[in-house]
C-alpha cells in the first residue's frame, strides 16, 4: 500500500522533474514512431524526437484536441495494438461521435494506484467499505473507483448508478464507509436520507465526488446531510478517468499525479504557457499511458496550479477547483457566465429553495433571453404567492450583482427538475438549435 505514497508521492521537485523528463522523453519518441497524426504535427513544427531533452521543451510540442478523437474514431489514435488493450470505455458526451480511449494492463494498474492514492488521501484502508454509484459501462467513473479499492485491500460494493432506495439500504445494511458518485447525486441522496430519517443509521465517513463542477456551499451542504467529509477528485475519460487528482485530507486543491500526468496552465485564445498560479486552460500530458497517450491535450476545463508543498507532505502540484470551461462558459448578451457562479449564489440563499436548478438559454428576435429555474422549499411553497415573489426578486438581484446581467428567475415546485444519477444537465441553451 506505501509503495506509490512514500515514492511518488513526496518526491522531491527536482527529481520528480527529472524523472518527467525521462518518461517524457520516451513517450514523445514512441508516439511519433506509433501514431501517425502525432508524427504528422511534429513534421509540420520541424521537430524530431531527438529534440526533446525533457519537460523544459515541452512547450515546443503540438497540442492535441478532442476534435480529434472524434475524427479519428474509434481506434486511430491508439499507440498499441489492439490484441494489447485489455478494456475501452467511451466519453459520456451526448454531441458528435464517443470519446473511445484503451488501456493495457499497464495502463490498468497504473489507474488503479492513482485512485487507490485518492482513497488512502481520505482516510480509507483494507477495513473500509467503498460503495461505488458511479455507472459500471462505458464512462470511466465506475471502475476506476472499484479497481482502487481492490488495489488498496478495501471492499467494493460495486453497485453502480441508480435505484436510489437500494442505494440506500445497501449503504446500511452493508456498512458503507466511503461513497463514490456525483456530487449532484450524493446531494439528491442526502436529501432523501434525510426525509426518511435514517442519517443515523449510516456508517458513512467519507465522500469522494467527480465527473461535474460543484462549489464550496455544496461540499457544506453535502457533509451537513451525509454528516462526512466530502472530497473533491478530478479525472476526464480522455487522461485516464477519475483519480488524475485528487483532495487529502486538508482539501485545499488537488494533488495531480505528476508521476504520471504533466500539467500546465496555458492562455486559452494564444496557446502561451502561463507563469504559475496564473489562471487559464489546463493542458495535460499522460507520461505512462501505453494504449492511447496524449501530449499537451486540451482539457477546456479553467483553473490554476498551486506548486507550494502542501501540509500533508505530499510535494506533487494540486490544481484548483475548475472554474468553468473554455467551452462550456456561456455568453450571454456580451457578457461571459460560468454556470458555477449561479450555483455559489443559490447556495447562498438558504431554506427557501433547494440546490437544484436548471439554466435555460433561448434567442427571441435576436435577443438572448436567460432564465434561471430553480426548485423551492416546500415550507416556501406553503407561504403563497408574495413569499414566492420575494424570494425570486432576491435570487434575481444577487444574480444580477454577481454576474452583471440579471435572468428571469423562476421558482418551480418541489422535485420537479429531473435528479441525475449521473452527471447533472443544468444548461439547456436552445441557441444551438437555431
């Protein structure tokens, strides 16, 4: 179990850049001689493998997009034979072509320490209980929690997405310890947990939570109902899948597997690699990977790099909590909104309403209209109409101090916006329709 904390984990700067270099190195002269569109961007910038010396000239590499991982869908970009993936899984995107990635066994235990690295982090070991809600198909989520369990000795409780009541009633009658889902879902659990009066009759000590934003007022929210620690863990099928890092116990940013994945923080519009702490485009490049390696891949996801050691003793960087996404970023009327600026507000605003809420964005005679619906208490519903005016006139002001553009705010009833046992659809911008 101290094998990838005690040598990775608090390596010192310089020799953990200097092992980067090497594997650096070597992926970038294996993917020329392997895949073919990787090669091809090279020759257009004039490079050689050979020219690469190490993470000091990773800026003169080409960046990679997901664009094309659709175009050359579903296997082209893999850097090894097929008779040596051992599992696919795909993106769990509704638009254009899956995001189709492989792994070698490698590669497999490569993922499975990376997450087993999260679960020690939390406080987990071989006596917990690790109730995985995260879906066991295509999107990654699922199995990598349940292989880092394994890996560290835990019991999975493989359960998968789904069927809240057995969510439930598993996680008591099998003593779960630690749960792992969507943050939009632990809050949906905990609030039904919560009207069936069985908060204390959980064995639940941690939270780890992924594969959606969510801010600081939900953790709270989600620790109060769930009465654990909720921790945040960042990973994107395209990388690897959740565990490319994670929260310690200090849950102060997270720490990035840089063993394994190199990070940097670049402008989104020039492609210029930012000074450290800058915030901007976090770009990764996979070091390990076997089955399908990317160099300098565009994640769109906004955040910045945090290099100090952090209390814990771990010495790898931690990346900041996303702050939107390059391409998920709404303008609206001229002005830039992040979907987790309306969430920070409504948060905010207490027992009048729930944290549930759904952003619709429409185009009337050129106009953008912006409505913001979000459900109310049932204590608010009981109040009538003026109470209900109140508290939406409120909401619309914040929004409006906050953002600098206030939407029509409507509160509907109790339960009416469709929970997710998945990631969470809080934008419907219908401007793409027409």
């Amino acid at each position: 179990m101290k094998y990838w904390q005690e040598q990775y984990e608090t390596m010192p700067r310089a020799e953990l850049e200097k092992l980067q270099s090497e594997r650096l190195v070597a992926q970038v002269k294996r993917m020329y001689e392997k895949v073919e569109l990787f090669r091809n961007r090279m020759d257009e910038k004039g490079l050689k493998p050979e020219d690469i010396h190490g993470i000091e000239d990773l800026h003169k590499l080409p960046f990679s997009y997901k664009q094309d991982l659709r175009d050359y869908y579903p296997y082209g970009l893999f850097a090894t034979p097929m008779s040596e993936i051992r599992r696919v899984h795909a993106s769990s995107g509704t638009t254009g072509k899956q995001i189709v990635v492989g792994y070698t066994d490698n590669d497999l235990e490569m993922w499975a320490d990376c997450f087993a690295r999260m679960l020690i982090a939390v406080g987990a070991d071989e006596n917990s209980f690790v109730h995985v809600g995260y879906g066991l198909g295509l999107f990654t989520g699922g199995f990598g929690a349940h292989d880092g369990a394994v890996r560290i000795g835990a019991t999975a409780i493989p359960i998968s997405a789904g069927n809240t009541q057995r969510q439930i009633q598993t996680m008591i009658d099998f003593g779960s310890t630690v749960l792992c889902c969507t943050p939009s879902y632990a809050m949906y659990l905990g609030e039904t947990i919560e009207e069936m009066g069985l908060k204390d009759k959980l064995s639940l000590k941690a939270g780890i939570f992924g594969a959606e934003p969510w801010t600081e007022e939900m953790r709270h929210q989600i620790e109060e109902k769930l009465n654990i620690k909720a921790y945040d863990i960042y990973g994107l099928s395209e990388i690897m899948g959740p565990g490319v890092s994670y929260e310690c116990e200090y849950q102060c940013g997270m720490h990035v597997c840089e063993d394994h994945f190199i990070p940097e923080i670049i402008d989104p519009d020039t492609g210029e690699v930012l000074p450290a702490g800058s915030q901007g485009e976090l770009v990764f490049t996979t070091i390990t990977k076997e089955g399908f390696p990317l160099i300098r891949y565009r994640t769109r996801d906004i955040c910045s790099l945090n290099y100090e050691v952090c209390k814990c003793g771990r010495t790898h960087v931690r990346m900041n909590k996303p702050q939107g996404r390059t391409d998920d970023m709404l303008i609206i009327r001229g002005v830039n909104v992040f979907p987790s600026q309306i969430e920070e507000v409504l948060l905010k605003v207490g027992g009048d309403i729930t944290p549930n809420y759904q952003i619709v964005v429409d185009r009337v005679n050129n106009n953008d209209t912006f409505e913001v619906k979000v459900e109310m208490s049932e204590a608010l519903l009981s109040d009538g109409v003026k109470g209900v005016e109140k508290v939406e006139k409120m909401i619309t002001d914040s929004l409006r101090s906050t953002l600098g553009i206030g939407p029509k705010v409507t509160l509907v009833n109790p339960k009416s916006i469709t929970r997710s046992e998945g990631k969470a659809k809080r934008i419907i911008d219908n401007r793409k329709l027409h």
